[in-house]
C-alpha cells in the first residue's frame, strides 16, 4: 500500500512537472510577432505560473493591453522561467511533452489545437482562448445531443467558477454566460462584489448549516442538499429572507466514503418530509460519480440516477425538471445518460488556481 502511494505521488509529482514544461512550450511556440496578443501571453503566464511560483507574477510583469513587442514578450518569458525554474530543478531529464505542438505564428489556433475537444485527448485545457473553448463545448454538447437524439436546447451548461478569478468570470460573462456553479460560500462571497450583478450563482459544492443564510441570500440554486437537517436550515433561511429556494438533491451513488450525497435508499426515505418544506423547490437530483480516466465508467452512475429520479417523481407525484450530471471529463456520457444540466470548469477555464485572488 505504501509502495502505492509512493508511486501515485511519483507519478502526479512528473505529470504536474511536464504540464509546466508543456506552458513553456506552448509560451515559446506562440512567440510568433503576427499573432501572438498580449492577452495570449497574459494568459499563459497566469497558467504557468499559478500553479508554481508567486501566483500571477508573470501576468503583472506582461502589459495585457496592446500587441507586445518582441523585448516585451521575451521579458515576459524571462519571468515566467524565473517562476518555474525552482520547480524544475531536473528539466533536463524529463521526456518532452507528449502533446504534439503545432507550427510557430498560430496563436489562436494554438488555443484551439491545445483544448481538449477531441474525445481521448489530454485532460488538462492549456488553452488561454475562453471563446474557443466555448465554442468547441457547444459542439461536443451537440454531437452528444445528436447521438442521443436530443434537443442540444435541452441541456444547459453551468461553466464552474471555482477557483477562477473574478476577471476570467467577467470574460465569461461579455460572452453571454450569465449563471456560474461556486463550491465554497467563502468564495462566491468574496468575488459577488467584484463580479456584475446580473450574474446567478449556483451552489454546487458541499454545504455546512452555518453558510446557509449567505448561500440562500449568494444563490439562486443550492445543488448540493445532502440531508434533511440542510434542507430545513436553507428553508429557515429562506423563510426569513421571503423567497423560494430552488434545490437539488445530491446523491451520492456509488457510496464513496469521501463523498457527500444521500444514498438513494435515504433519499427516497426522506422525500417526503423535503417536499413539506414549502420554501424549497426540489428542481432535481445531482451526483459526482467515482474519478475515473474512462467516462464511460461514470455510465452506471448516471444511469442509476436517472432511474432514481423517476422513482423520486413517483413519490412526488410530479416531475422533476432537472438532472445535474457530467462534467468536464465525462459531460457527453452524461448527456447520452439524460443530463439537463451539466457542470463544466476545467474544459471552459483551464486548470484551476489553488488560491484566487480576489482583492
Ligand atoms: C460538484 C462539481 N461539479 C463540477 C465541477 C467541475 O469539474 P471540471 O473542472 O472537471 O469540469 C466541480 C469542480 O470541482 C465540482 O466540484
């Protein structure tokens, strides 16, 4: 067990070492003066360096306003090498990047080449292009919908903020998306300030009794209802703020211990007493299946929780509009599963910052 787990860190330690090897890569290849905007450098820099040295240091030392020039860009990469470089301390010995890299003088294309649109390639988005991650979703959304014989409008996408700075979600929103999923109240709570109020908030993350009253004042949906005692609390709550509270009940299918969620046989024990609670508006059910490197193991899951949907609406006597299934590694399956509402961060915003800065 212990040889295991030393192997597992091994090979996470030379996988999070060769992304940043890959940053650099993509950073020298998109040095090309006819298309490389400083956006673009602004972007990888943040990548680069968010997940290594001092966060967002290369950012602050690269203009984000015009087309850099050449003495700019190079001492942008200088600092981002001087960021990465203590993190590195065996570049040399590491295989080169698997991912192949495209011809020099594409910047956007670049973006484009390095997302993950492409079923079976790499898991991590280097891509620094929102809308061309955007728009590659919204194909891989309705092929899946095709395949499934849907209507692609009958899926809705929540793009997942967390761990995403408030400016990222301001770029998101100048592209029409309006309502983003949040994990932490902590969180929402510091970037609502900094973000246009016109957006809507969904609570998709674990949710403890004491952040009720400002999940239910944040959010116009709480996902992540995984017990009566919860319910009750964000329906006090929202009995003294005089609104409705829309719901999802989290389900956790497949009884991970390290999980949270109902067990289906508890939901279907509890549904009744949830459905008395007349602030609340049970809009469906949500699950996060097991981690797995094979979308289609997540399958099942979401098959079950289709099935216990239905079950659900027995009980209710009433349909359930929602299905809050799939994201970014697995959202087709999903979709081919039934899915109305899939939660995607990764594939949209790229990898996500351990802290985000919010001052
Ligand atoms: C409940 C939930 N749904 C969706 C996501 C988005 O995951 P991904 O970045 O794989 O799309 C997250 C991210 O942590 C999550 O916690």
């Amino acid at each position: 067990m212990t040889q295991l787990v030393h192997e597992y860190r091994g090979a996470k330690q030379q996988q999070h070492r060769r992304r940043q090897i890959e940053d650099v890569q993509c950073l020298i290849h998109s040095f090309n003066k006819d298309a490389c905007t400083a956006g673009n450098i602004a972007e990888h820099t943040a990548t680069a360096t968010s997940e290594t040295g001092p966060p967002l240091r290369g950012r602050d030392a690269v203009p984000a306003s015009s087309t850099l020039s050449s003495m700019e860009r190079l001492r942008g990469l200088k600092t981002i090498w001087a960021g990465i470089m203590p993190a590195l301390p065996t570049i040399a010995s590491f295989p080169p990047a698997s991912r192949s890299l495209p011809p020099p003088g594409r910047c956007q294309d670049t973006a484009r080449q390095n997302s993950l649109f492409t079923t079976g390639g790499p898991r991590y988005v280097r891509s620094m292009d929102l809308e061309a991650n955007l728009n590659s979703l919204r194909e891989r959304i309705a092929r899946a919908c095709d395949r499934a014989g849907r209507d692609p409008a009958t899926v809705t996408l929540l793009p997942v903020t967390k761990g995403q700075p408030p400016e990222r979600i301001l770029e998101a929103a100048r592209l029409g998306l309006t309502t983003f999923g949040e994990s932490k109240v902590q969180e929402l709570k510091a970037k609502c300030p900094l973000c246009s109020n016109r957006l809507r908030w969904h609570m998709i993350g674990h949710l403890q009794t004491n952040k009720c009253r400002d999940a239910v004042q944040l959010c116009d949906a709480i996902q992540s209802v995984d017990s009566l005692h919860l319910a009750q609390e964000i329906h006090k709550r929202a009995e003294a703020a005089a609104k409705s509270m829309p719901i999802f009940l989290e389900v956790n299918v497949a009884g991970e211990a390290s999980k949270s969620g109902y067990r289906p046989d508890a939901l279907l024990a509890e549904l009744p007493a949830l459905n008395s609670l007349r602030r609340l508006e049970i809009q469906g059910l949500m699950t996060v299946p097991p981690w797995s490197t094979d979308p289609a193991r997540s399958r099942p899951f979401f098959a079950q929780l289709r099935e216990l949907k239905g079950r659900c609406e027995v009980i209710l006597d009433a349909p359930l509009p929602h299905l809050s299934l799939g994201m970014s590694d697995d959202f087709e399956v999903a979709i081919e599963e039934g899915s109305t509402l899939i939660r995607i961060g990764t594939l949209l915003f790229g990898p996500r910052q351990h802290t985000v800065q919010v001052t």
